[in-house]
C-alpha cells in the first residue's frame, strides 16, 4: 500500500450546480466518456440524449453537474420497471466526472440529484452494474451505502 | 469468509480510531472494548503505524489516532496487512486431471468475486455501514441484551 492517495485528504467542491442536460452538454460528455473508457461513443450519446429529450418521463433524468460555468460530470438514468423479475427501480447507467475534480463530493451530488428524481417518481430503490475491477467505481458506489443486489449478471462465450 | 484473529484486532481498531478522529485513543482502551488481549493489539497496532495507516502519540494523553484517508483504504488494504488472501494465496491447479481445474475455475470466480467487495469497500464506508447499524432498533436490542448479560 504506497499509493499516496491511501493518505491523501479531499475537500468538497464548492459551487457545483446540478442541472439536466442540454444538447449543447453532449461534446462535454463524449469526450469525458471517452477519456475515462478509451472510445469515442459519439453517436451513442446523441441518441441517447434525443432519446431523453423526446420521450421525457417522471423517473428519467440525464444531468450534468457545472463548477462556475464549467461543466465537470455528468449522471444519466430511468426507471425501469420489472426486467430480470424485478421490481420496478431506478437504474444508474452512466455517470462520470472530470479526473481533475474526482474525490469532491461531485459524483455524489451527482447521484443525489438522480435518486431524488426516482423517490419523487415514487421508487424505493437504484441499482447500477459496475465492472467488478473498476476498483474506483465500485467503491464510489459503495460509499453511497449500494451493497450487493440480489441479481448476478451472468454470461457466457457463444460458440 | 473468515478473518485470522489479528486481521479482526486490526479492523476493529482502524475502525475505532476512525470514527474518533479527532481523539487519541490508548491501546488499553480498544482491547477493552473489543474484549482482545492488549499484547495482541500492541503488534497489531505496530503493523498498522508502519503502514502509516496509524501514528502514535506519546506522552500524557497520548495514544493512537489513524491518519490515513478513510475513503481511500479500504477492507483490503488492511487485511492483506496481516494475511494473504485472494487466488494468489492459494496452490496452483492440479494439472492431471480436468475435476480438479474445473473447481479450481469456479473456485476462482467465488474469489474473484470476494476480492472486488473487499477492494470496494472504504473505511468511510464501513463507517457509514456502522452508524446505519446503531440505529438499526433491532442491532440495538441485541447489543443492548449483550452489553447487560441477558
């Protein structure tokens, strides 16, 4: 354990202002989609923002978050109802903030900003799937107090 | 999954030291509250300053305080501390029969599975995990007949 940030103290960010996404925030999110995976999903988030835009709904929100005029994250999710033989809940499936400010409270306004959306539309619980080595966003996930589901996601190979 | 008795003395005071940052607590102290032999937690608490997880404070008043970042260390961290875990620790697969790498492959998985949490979960969340807990009226009434003998 050497790693200076095992030490290493944060402050929160102050002056984040959580707003809903416009179309003029996509090129912000792709490129901060593609700095943290590696691709560049250009088309993917236009679509998905068009798909918000034209179909709102009460438990749909694409967010992103600014710190004096810039913007620094963003957080998209929905209810989905029943799928896998759940319960109708909240799903997280994007969320992402600036490398620069991580550790800032951002990713946490972030999602406090999603949940509030799902409790007003009437669900009691979120869920999100994360990459079991993403070290980084698992633990984030799990200082929000998510644990484990009862779902496993299971796969296989296809011949 | 089951912890080796020093990785236990050493959870449970990285755990106390963290929720009272601000104080230095004596050994005598967190061995008293987790019933633990004050000999045991002293090389415990020795393994925990050289990882600089943990600092001691001499003289009147003195003491231990943790000074890591409680939302960067996590479960794993201090485990390996005192023991080895993961699929690391455990022997290469038998390579003359397939049953023996078929279990070792699912045996694997269950780790796999086992380490993501461990590496996942911070001290601030342990924290956070802990207070849900003490209000939790139904742990309260079991610490509660604990603590009074019943």
């Amino acid at each position: 354990m050497t790693s200076s940030i095992k030490t290493a103290q944060a402050m929160p960010a102050a002056d984040i202002k959580i707003r809903s996404a416009a179309f003029e925030d996509v090129p912000f999110i792709v490129m901060l989609d593609e700095r943290a995976t590696g691709h560049s999903k250009c088309c993917y988030w236009r679509e998905l923002f068009a798909h918000f835009a034209q179909t709102p709904g009460e438990g749909r929100a694409f967010l992103v978050a600014e710190q004096q005029g810039r913007l620094v994250g963003f957080i998209a999710g929905e209810i989905r109802a029943f799928e896998f033989g759940a319960e109708r809940c909240g799903w997280v499936f994007a969320l992402n903030v600036d490398q620069d400010i991580r550790v800032n409270n951002v990713g946490t306004r972030l999602f406090e900003a999603l949940c509030e959306r799902f409790s007003s539309a009437g669900v009691e619980k979120v869920r999100t799937m994360v990459d079991r080595d993403n070290d980084l966003v698992l633990a984030f996930f799990r200082s929000l107090g998510m644990m484990t589901g009862p779902l496993i996601q299971l796969e296989k190979e296809l011949d | 999954m089951k912890l080796q008795k020093a990785t236990m003395c050493g959870l449970y005071a990285v755990l106390e030291l963290a929720t009272h940052r601000d104080q230095q607590i004596s050994a005598a102290e967190i061995a008293s509250k987790y019933e633990i032999s004050l000999n045991h937690l002293a090389k415990v608490l020795r393994t925990l300053v050289r990882a600089r997880l943990v600092e001691s404070v001499r003289g009147a008043g003195g003491g231990y305080r943790f000074c890591g970042n409680p939302k960067r260390v996590t479960l794993l961290d201090i485990i390996q501390l005192f023991e080895e875990v993961g699929p690391d620790a455990e022997p290469a697969p038998p390579v003359d029969h397939v049953e023996g790498r078929t279990l070792h492959k699912v045996l694997r998985e269950i780790d796999d599975i086992a380490l993501a949490s461990l590496r996942a979960v911070s001290i601030t969340t342990l924290l956070k995990i802990n207070e849900k807990q003490k209000r939790d009226p139904e742990v309260k009434a079991v610490v509660g007949r604990a603590a009074s003998g019943g």
